[in-house]
C-alpha cells in the first residue's frame, strides 16, 4: 500500500474503512467536478479497479455522449463498467472496444404522446400563475420545464448551483411559487390530470422535469444486477454529492438509496447545505474525496485484502471449536464444485477435526472395498488449534464461500476458500495474519499437516498448487494459493493450476461469485414469510447446487463430496432425489449425472449377464466401474455382524435409474439424449425386466425376492414399488421405442406391454390400499406413530426381528410410487395410502420425510406437510440422525426441493406444459420457486389464491382440469371455485 493511500485510508470514518466489491456512484459533482473537468487520472484510476475486480456503476442523469465522452475508460475487467444513464433510461457495458448498449427503455408513442401532454399542462398551470417556462423535448423518456432565468445559466458549473438555486427561486416566488417543491408538485398535479402514470417528477435546479424514469430505475438495476453477479447490498458502496434537500426538494442523489439496495453504505462527498438523510456518510470533499475513497478500494485488492462476507440472511455461522460436533460442522460448512469437494474444516490442524478433500469419481479399492480417495489438501495453514485459541466460521450459502477467522495464541488469521464453480476443479485460498502463521512448507498437504508439495498424483487423481505470498505497508502477510485437482493426468492439473494463478486471485473470485448467482436465478426457493425456514431451505439448495458438474460424468454419491460415509458410492438416492432439481434447474449437470449411468451401462449388462437375465441391472451401489460395491456384511449397534442383502436384492435401482433418465426428458425436451442414450438405457432396463418377471401358471407376472425401499422386510414377494416401478419402465421403454422406432422390435415391445399388463402391483380395491409387498397385511400390526416420536430407527428401537414381522416401513415404498409416477397408480388412491402408511412409517431414513411432506402437500394437508417439510430442512443442520459427521444428506436435500417444487407447488413437467398446482400453507404467505422447464428460466410466485409465472421467453403452464395456457412474460393467475384461472 502506497503511503498516500494509508494517509488517505486514516482520515476516512469507519463505516468507509473496509473493502468494498462494487461502487455506485453519481457523476457530476461527485466523480468529476464538472461535465468540462479532465477525467484522465479517473479513467486511469477506475481502469486499474476494473482490473483488481471492483464492479463500479455510473448512475447520472445525462447521455452517454456526455459521460463517455469525457472519461473514455476501456476497462478490462474482471471488475464491470457499467453506465446507467439518461436518468435511468438507458444502460452501457463499457468493453475494452468501447461502450455497449445493454438496456434502453424508450416511450411508446402513446407514452411519448402523454408526456408531452402532461408537460403543455405543466407549463400552462405555471403559465397560469405568471411563470412563462419552455418545454424542452428530451431524448427518451422525458420532458424538461425551463426554470433558468437567465442564459448565463445555461450550463452552470455543479459549484454555482447555490446561486443558481437562489435566481431560480426568485424567478419562483416572483410567480408567488414557494420554491422548487411547489413547482414540482404543480407538474406533479398535471402528469396525473394528464392521465401519466407512475411519472417521475424531478428537478436538477435548472428545470422540472416529467420523466418515465429516473435515477432510481438505474439504481434499481444496478442492484438487481450486482445481485445476479454474486454481489449483496452489503457489500456495496453508493457515493453521491446530493443527498440532502436542494430548494425543498430530495437530493438527486437519495434516488440511489433504493430497497433493493438496503444495506449498502451510502456516502456524500458533496456540500450538503441541508445535511444527508439518516445514514448516509457525510464525507464532503467533492471529487477529490472520492478518488482517494477509490484509491483506498485499489490500496486493498493489490495488497490483497480479504473481501468480508456480511451477514444478510444468507449465512451459516459457526463460533467455536467443539470437539463433540466438530465433524457434523465440517459436513456443513463443506464447499464444492462438483469436480472436487472439501469439508469445512479448521485452516488449522486441530484435534477431533476431519478435514477432507475429495475428487468425483476418484475411487481405491474395487468392489465394495471401492472408497472415495484421500488427496492432498489444499486450505491448511502450519497452525495448530489448541483449546483455548478462537475459530469463526461463517459459510455464504449464496456464494459457496467459507471464511474463518483463528485466533491462536493471541494471534489472528483470516481465511477464505471457496471451491470455483466457474472453473471445476479449480480451488482459490487466500489467507492474512502474521507471515509465521501463513509460512506452509508446501500449499498441498495431508490432514495430520504433513507438507505434500505443489503436486501430487497417484491412482488417477493428480493435484497441483500454486502459491503466492505479500506483506503490506502496516506488516500484515498474505497469501494466495491456487490449487487444481482432476483425473485427466498431472500435466493437466498442473496447467488449471497455473492458469487459476494467472487468472489472479481477483478474477477467480469474481467469476466463481457470478457462477453461483447465476445458478440461484433457476434454483432459489423462498417462503416470504418464514426467514429462518428459507434459510434452512437455502442450506439444502446451496449443496445441491454443487452436487454436480456440468461436464463429463458426474459420480454423485449419497452424501457427494461432503464425507466420506457410504464411501462415497452412487446410489438410487441421486437417480431419484438429486436428479429432478438438477434438471428443473441447471440441466447440465443433471446430463452429467447421467452421464455416469450411460458410462457404466456396459457394466449394468455384465451384473445382469452374470445373473442370468438379459438386458442391464444397475447396481444398488456402485463407483468408478459401476460394478455392484454394496458391503456384504456391516456392524450392527452392538458390534455385530449383520449380512447385507441389498446388493443382490434391491433392485427397484434398475428402474430408478431409468425413470431419472425419463425425469431429466420431461424436464428439459433434450431430444438428443432422448433419441440415443436415454433410449437406450430405457430397452436395456426395460430387457432385464422381461428376463426377471416370472410368469406363474396363471398368466400373473412377479418379481419374487427383492427388497423394497423399506429395507426393514427384505427378500420379499411382489414387492408394489419394484413391481410398478418395472411396470413403468416397460411401458416407458414401450413408448419410446415406438415413437423412435428404434432400440427395440414391434415383438418384443408387444412382449413388454403384455408383461406390464400382467404385473401383480398388490392393489386391493376394496380398501383403496397397495400391500407393500405380498403378506404384509397379515404381518403384526404396529403402528409406530403411536410406539415413539419420530424419526426413529425402528430397528434398532424394536430389535430388526420385531420390525421384520411387522408393518413397520423404513421410508416410503408403496407411497414412493405415488410420488414418482402418480399415473402408474390407481387414481384417487393418495389419501388411504397415506393415511394407512405414515403413521406406520419410522422416518427411520433421511429420506422419508422430505417425501412424506410433498405427498402430503398434494393431499392437502398442509400443516403436517409442513412440519416435515421443516424436519428435512434442518436434518443435517441440527444433525437429527447422528450421522451428519459422515456427511450432508444429499438426497433428503434432494427431497427439501421436491416437496415444495412438486408437493407444495405442485409442478409436473408435462408433455406440452409446465403443470401447476400450487398448495400454499396461508401462514408462508408466499412461495417464491425458480425453475427452467425446456429451457426457459422462471420465476413463481405462488400465493394461497394466486400465482404469478414471470418467465425469460414464452412458457405454457397448465393448471389441473385447465387448457394449456401461453404465458407470455408475466402472467397471473388466480384461484376460483372452478379451478385456476388468468386474471
Ligand atoms: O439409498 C439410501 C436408502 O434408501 C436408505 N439407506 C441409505 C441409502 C443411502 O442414502
């Protein structure tokens, strides 16, 4: 830092003395003094912040000819130029080739017409009074009423405003008009009697003016899309010259405090004759003061300030080190790219921590030894924790970022790392503290802090590190690390590694905030009158997000890369909970979740070869072959030896796998993957079903010794989810053969629906039940609601014996199948099985409740929906099953989405429309959902009585019992007797 900068840097109040990532700020009187001021020192100064990554916004009133003009910046970035000009009207993107328009709002000929209507009002009730004014047609969206008494007026430096202010005020009450204010709302009056609606009336001294915009349309947009680029209120700065009152009326420059910008810092470097309005910083010093204001913003990035992470309701916080729930916090604060994830633990090496960092699809071991690989760290600093030292740590759920603040022995380090979601793969580390602290033998290192290099490979997975290391002018050390991991080879880890390092800190972290605003647009979900539980929703989505990459194969396994429990193995949990929210949002990843089946149906042909059966049987678990790797034997609570069936029995996996691929289909119309590889996987499972079934003498098809998703009842009869689920699949694969004409002949097609046909599925009309499987009617009748507050572990609760001869369910199994293919059920049949199986249902999975609360939704009942909704929500934050130190629930988060997408919203991915059918608890107030259905991005605002669907391009929805409507951009809709209908 130079000294100029520290002496700029004291004198500034404390509010202004801290890094900001974006600054808004007006231009005449507060950038440049005046419209003729040289601007070269500026441009050179915000070129260089554009570089170091600040996001800066000009909001002014004049055109770009004026304001281009005279600062012809050409920034590079990674920091934006924007200029919002022409009082909001109009917005440029400045690139190193020059400006480019990237908004502009323009009058209508009938909006053009009214204004110049209500502006010929305007003048003649002046007029009226004895005050003779021109009406000045301006550009765009307004109409200017000279008040300037005389033309050495005409253009007045921002200095003489006061003067100018004390002759225009004369001119007024010579017109017996008090003041400005008086003038305004006399045009005020007349914009409303000339029937213009929502005019914006404004006066710059030297005229009043009836506009369609002003400066807080651009502010309004600056914000919005400061948002959509990662970039909170919190972290903003406004700067201004005229906040307070000028001749009665606001400042212009308080048009910048907007709502969408609560929680910015807001500074005047101007006179302020009235004072500024409660909040604002009172700086003064014009112009010169806000160059060393930015000069101060440079100071920090190049000595590579830390940026803060404000807490604005997006945050999980941690105080502390407790050695009990150390691990259950590290799952929660874990950090992913969906390339490479990494537990949330201390930068120091602590005792009781388990820090991890794991790569996707990097395995050891083969079979059910196969185990998500341990490599080398790349966030650990040569610090030991003791007990008596102090961590922070605070996780932006919104950015994917994890900052830690250490205090040991007295001495204090600040971290932030984050998992880049713009480069995957990619790690950025940047630490501050007393250069001993930061000093590491090598930036890679393993858990127990033993130093590994710059670069490490082994089995497939390779790692590379860069590192750099500044002290700044008041002594405090830095350090940037750069770290890349992948499975291509060293030489290509090696290559992110260094291209991260070159792309600089600043960049990295630019980019990897406006990947993750990007993917909130399609992926937010919000209950407006419930803070708390959106928070815990937002945790959820903010894992899933990540979950997986865009590209390539994604193994996504059962708590992904946030620990190592399941050893990191691929189950049904992804085909079915994670699956439908990456498609409803970001269909890439979803494709590369995918992906890792179609690569491993290969695999799926040899398990069922080697069965006996023809087609492709997917394993229960599986890794990087896609061999089955389910355990044969785990220890049970008291240590002893329990078999495991799962692998050779659960095989509803098969048909999981297809209807994921199926999902993914209706979510996004890609017909590519449709026609070939989703076809495909559909005749290979479709083929290993019509090898499984066995038909019985009587003509009645069964699939004999399976388990269920209920796995308290194993190798069970007809099982009604394994039965209809493969029903499903057969009659999919039927569908889809038929309509590609490929994949499969018309003999065996007619073969598989006749199969699907005779299918037992263990319905019994006469009590509107499914039978879970068949004999569980007649197993003992427990109901377990009424034996123990749930979620429990009924087995381990009544002993795995008791709850094998009993109908005591795990989690939903006939219930599934009315949430995954509700056409494949009996119509009408929801609520007698619900009634009859959740309170037979242990929750004795993460994964039953989040489904529960949506079929519940569906049915109607709203409150117990609710709470388990609420139970899921907070699963992994308060730990509920005692196993969250082995890693995040990733699919009970799936489950969090799903219950309000499909359950409390009711959306279904049809064939010709997005279907809706919102069931609003009346306490929410309002549901707030983001979608993409066949790529278009959506916003629903989803109320007891109304919905609103705002989309990017043409959508067609349709409510139940409706016609497919064509929503345009926003369309609304509300609830009556006889259904949903446009307003
Ligand atoms: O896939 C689940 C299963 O349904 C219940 N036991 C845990 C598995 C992994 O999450």
């Amino acid at each position: 830092m130079t000294t100029t900068a520290v002496r700029a840097r004291a004198g500034l109040p404390p509010a202004l003395q801290r890094r900001f990532e974006a600054v808004v700020f007006d231009w005449d009187g507060t950038a440049v003094a005046d419209r003729r001021a040289p601007a070269g020192a500026l441009r050179r100064l915000l070129e260089r912040l554009s570089a170091a990554g600040l996001d800066l916004v000009v909001v002014t009133g004049t055109n770009l000819a004026n304001v281009d003009g005279q600062l012809r910046a050409r920034p590079t970035g990674p920091g934006r130029l924007r200029l919002c000009l022409n009082r909001g009207s109009e917005v440029f993107e400045v690139l190193p080739d020059g400006p480019h328009a990237l908004e502009r709002r323009t009058a209508s000929a009938e909006e053009d017409a009214a204004l110049s209507h209500a502006a010929g009002l305007a003048a003649a009730r002046l007029a009226e009074r004895g005050l003779e004014t021109a009406v000045v047609a301006d550009r765009l969206n307004r109409r200017k009423l000279d008040l300037i008494p005389l033309p050495q007026w005409a253009d007045p430096p921002k200095a003489a405003i006061g003067e100018l202010l004390e002759a225009v005020e004369a001119r007024l009450a010579a017109a017996g008009i008090d003041g400005l204010g008086q003038a305004a709302a006399i045009a005020e009056a007349a914009a409303a009697e000339a029937g213009l609606r929502d005019a914006r009336v404004t006066s710059d001294v030297k005229h009043v003016e009836l506009g369609l915009t002003d400066k807080s349309d651009a502010a309004r947009w600056a914000f919005t899309d400061l948002w959509r680029r990662g970039v909170a209120p919190a972290d903003v700065l406004i700067a201004g010259d005229e906040f307070g009152e000028l001749g009665g009326l606001p400042g212009s420059d308080s048009l910048l405090l907007v709502p969408e910008g609560r929680g910015a810092v807001a500074v005047s470097v101007g006179r302020e004759p009235t004072g500024v309005p409660e909040g604002v910083v009172e700086l003064g010093g014009g112009p010169d003061a806000f160059a060393a204001l930015l000069h101060d913003q440079l100071a920090r990035r190049e000595d590579g300030e830390l940026p803060p992470l404000p807490d604005d309701g997006w945050t999980i916080d941690l105080d502390g080190f407790d050695p009990q729930l150390e691990r259950v916090h590290e799952s929660q604060l874990a950090l992913s790219d969906g390339r490479v994830g990494t537990r949330g633990a201390p930068a120091a090496t602590a005792l009781a921590a388990r820090p991890g960092t794991y790569v996707s699809g990097a395995y050891t071991g083969a079979g059910s030894d196969a185990e998500l690989a341990a490599v080398p760290l790349w966030e650990r600093l040569p610090i030991v924790l003791g007990p008596d030292d102090r961590l922070h740590r605070r996780l932006d759920l919104r950015t994917g970022r994890l900052a830690q603040e250490l205090v040991v022995d007295g001495k204090a380090v600040r971290t932030l790392a984050f998992a880049s979601l713009a480069r995957p793969g990619v790690c950025a580390f940047r630490a501050e503290g007393p250069a001993e602290l930061l000093h590491a033998p090598a930036p890679l290192a393993w858990a127990d802090g033993e130093p590994v290099g710059r670069s490490w490979s082994a089995d497939g997975v390779s790692a590379a590190a860069r590192e750099e290391r500044r002290r700044d002018a008041a002594g405090v050390a830095r350090l940037d690390r750069t770290a890349a991991y992948g499975l291509d080879g060293p030489d290509a880890a090696a290559r992110a590694a260094d291209e991260g390092a070159a792309a600089g800190w600043e960049r990295l972290h630019a980019e990897h905030r406006a990947a993750w605003a990007g993917r909130w647009e399609t992926a937010d979900a919000r209950i407006a009158g419930d803070e708390e539980l959106t928070r815990a929703v937002r945790f959820s989505l903010s894992h899933l997000i990540p979950a997986a990459a865009d590209s390539g194969e994604a193994a996504v396994g059962a708590r992904d890369l946030t620990g190592s429990a399941y050893r990191g193995h691929v189950f049904w949990d992804t085909d079915v909970f994670v699956l439908p929210f990456l498609a409803a949002t970001h269909p890439a990843s979803a494709r590369a979740a995918l992906e890792y089946r179609v690569r491993r149906l290969d695999a799926a042909r040899a398990e069922a070869r080697e069965r006996g059966y023809r087609g492709a049987r997917f394993p229960w678990e599986s890794a990087a072959d896609g061999r089955e790797a389910t355990p044969r034997v785990v220890q049970g609570p008291s240590g002893e030896e329990v078999p495991v069936l799962n692998g050779d029995a659960e095989e509803h996996i098969t048909a999981d796998v297809a209807w994921g691929a199926a999902a993914y289909v209706d979510w996004t119309g890609d017909d590519e993957f449709r026609r070939h590889e989703g076809l495909e996987l559909l005749v290979e499972t479709a083929r290993y079903w019509a090898s499984r079934i066995r038909v019985a003498a009587d003509g009645s098809a069964h699939i004999d010794g399976v388990i269920g998703p209920d796995e308290y009842h194993v190798l069970v009869d007809d099982n009604a989810y394994t039965n209809v689920m493969a029903r499903w699949n057969l009659r999919r694969a039927a569908d889809e053969a038929s309509r590609a004409r490929a994949g499969a002949g018309g003999d065996e097609i007619r073969a598989w629906r006749a199969l699907a046909d005779a299918l037992v599925d263990g319905y019994d009309p006469a009590r509107g039940l499914y039978e879970q499987f068949a004999g569980f009617f007649a197993l003992e009748p427990l109901v377990v609601a009424e034996l123990a507050g749930r979620p429990v572990a009924a087995d381990v609760l009544l002993g795995r014996d008791r709850v094998a001869g009993a109908q005591v369910v795990k989690q939903p199994d006939v219930l599934m199948l009315h949430h995954l293919v509700p056409d494949e059920v009996e119509p009408g049949s929801l609520a007698a099985n619900l009634a009859y199986y959740e309170p037979r249902t242990a929750h004795g999975s993460s994964l039953s409740p989040g489904i529960h609360a949506s079929l519940l939704a569906r049915a109607g009942a709203l409150d117990r929906a609710d709470e388990l909704l609420r139970l899921t929500a907070r699963l992994d934050l308060d730990d509920v099953t005692e196993t969250t130190a082995g890693g995040l629930h990733l699919a009970a988060m799936g489950s969090v989405w799903q219950a309000l997408a499909l359950g409390f919203g009711g959306l279904r991915p049809g064939a010709q429309a997005l279907g809706l059918d919102p069931r609003v608890p009346p306490a929410w107030g309002r549901l707030e959902l983001g979608v993409c259905f066949r790529g278009v991005r959506a916003r629903l605002t989803l109320e007891p009585g109304t919905a609103v669907v705002e989309a990017g391009a043409p959508l067609a929805v349709r409510f139940p019992g409706s016609d497919v409507v064509e929503c345009g951009r926003r369309a609304q809709f509300e609830r009556t007797r006889h259904g949903w209908r446009p307003r």
